[in-house]
C-alpha cells in the first residue's frame, strides 16, 4: 500500500495536520484545534493523537513540528515559553506509544522554512530565512535544501535573546501586539482586532502595527546581518497583517542592514503558512528514514 505521512504543527495557540501520500501529495488536511481547550498535558496529547487517528488510514511517519528550544534527536520539548503543558515531555515517546507510528519532532520555524523552501516554484534560494509571528516568534534557516540546526541542534533560537527589559519575543508577538494595544488605547486588544481597525485608518491601530514592524525590522537586522540570506519568508497567524507592518519593517532594514540594501533581499508574506509546516514536518520523516514502516 501507498505510504501515509502526516505533518502536524502544534503552536502555543493551536494545532493542525495534513495527511500526505509517499510523493508529498495532500491527502486531507484537519481542522484547527485550540490547546485553551484542554487543561492537562494528557488531555492535550491524546487530542493531538486523536488527531492523527481522524484518518482512519496506517500511518508510515509523523513529523511533529513545535515551538523550541527542543532536543530533536531525542524528541524532547525543553522549556519553551510557548506550550507549558508540553514542557519537558518527551513528545516522540508519547506520539509514538498512541499511534505507532515513528515520530520526528523539529522546531516549527525550521519546518515552516523547509516547506517554504520545498514549495517555491524554482528552488533557488541558497539561504533561506523563514520567520513565524504567533504566540511566539520563530525563526528558521534552510540552507541549499538543508535545514541549519546549528552544532547542537538549536541554531536560531534567536527570539528569547534579552533586549531592553525583555527578548525579542517580548516585543514581536501577539502578546506584544496587545502590549502595546494597552500602552496605545488603554486595553489588551487581539491582533485581529487591531488589524481590522487599522484597515478602517484607526490612527492609534495604525501606530501599533507601525511599532510592531520597526521592532520586527531590528530584530531582523541582526538575523539578516549574521547569516545574508538571499529570501525570506515570513508566516504565521500574524503574518496576515503585513501589509499593515511591511513600510516600518524594510525602512529598519534600509537602514541597518547593507546586505538589504545593496542587493534586495526578497522578503514576503508566506501564502501557504501553517501548510507549510505540516509540509516541512512530513520531509522530515523522509530525510529521517527510507523505510516509513515502524515497529513500536
């Protein structure tokens, strides 16, 4: 029988997956699910498996992808800020144990990047950067088709680096976003909120996606200015509003970054987003084995 792969993304907000056949071709595709929802860490992680089990079909592989820092080889989530119940826990063990299937786990910035990479019409990009604005903020390099995980596995981990009173996640993220709704209107507001009234020329949601673009464009030109890619994409839920951020972001990068200058780099919102997680996380079971059948 054809080989079934799934690719799963669990953010600190939701989680969704595809099924794939053995040529990476999308099979069905899952409902978003919301983690508020479930209270415990078993909770969670029979629903991710009941997730899985929704396909009625034998699953040859799972890639997980997950918010970091992580021990991929191990399949172990260390202490992300971004999914408490999951802190920790050995997620492959707890996968595989419910559906025997062999799982791979990875940071969710690195297979965004990678599906991204795997999606472009021409694969020509030599370093690809892929940057996910969520719950949390992740970035990701896929470089000549390869994901660069660093000496120990976790390159990238750039978000939770102190700058000011905080890190860069303290400022570029969704809980950022209502920060700075509160600073600005005097109320917590969600990002979608915001965006629909920035459309509607609101002149302080307007300022807060401003804001939100010059931090995003410093925390940018460090990446940028370390690693010169020649692309990058940006996804995740907030991405949607970047139309709304994209001005500030590149006047920042203008400034500060020669690389940027000099030869523009092509930096876009991801049309595929989370979809390109699911695809990244299912080309990491094929770079993990050539034999999808496992053996609990």
């Amino acid at each position: 029988m054809e080989g079934r792969i799934i690719g799963i993304d669990i953010g600190g907000t939701t989680f969704s997956s595809t099924l794939f056949n053995d040529n990476l071709d999308i099979l069905d595709v899952s409902e978003k699910e919301f983690i508020s929802k479930l209270n415990s860490t078993k909770k969670l992680l029979d629903a991710i498996a009941n997730q899985i089990k929704t396909y009625n079909t034998k699953i040859d592989g799972i890639g997980i992808s997950c918010p970091g820092p992580l021990d991929s080889k191990n399949g172990i989530i260390l202490e992300t800020p971004n999914l408490k119940l999951l802190q920790n826990i050995n997620l492959k063990k707890e996968i595989e144990s419910r559906c025997k299937a062999s799982t791979y786990i990875e940071n969710d910035a690195n297979l965004f990047t990678l599906g991204e990479w795997c999606s472009m019409d021409e694969n020509n990009s030599k370093v690809l950067g892929g940057v996910t604005l969520g719950t949390g903020l992740g970035f990701g390099v896929v470089i000549n088709g390869e994901i660069f995980t660093g000496a120990h596995g976790m390159a990238s981990e750039y978000a939770i680096s102190p700058v000011n009173s905080g890190n860069w996640e303290s400022k570029v993220s969704i809980s950022g976003i209502m920060k700075s709704a509160l600073k600005h209107i005097g109320k917590k507001l969600d990002p979608e909120t915001l965006y629909e009234m920035a459309v509607k020329k609101d002149k302080s949601a307007m300022r807060i996606w401003s804001e939100f673009g010059h931090n995003l464009g410093l925390a940018l030109s460090h990446f940028i200015n370390m690693l010169d890619p020649d692309t990058i994409s940006i996804g995740g839920g907030v991405s949607g509003a970047f139309k709304l951020f994209e001005a500030d972001m590149k006047n920042v990068l203008n400034e500060y970054c020669p690389s940027y200058k000099k030869f523009t780099i092509n930096i876009f919102e991801s049309k595929k987003k989370e979809l390109s997680s699911h695809l990244g996380a299912a080309l990491l079971v094929k770079k993990n084995t050539l034999n999808y059948i496992h053996e609990i």
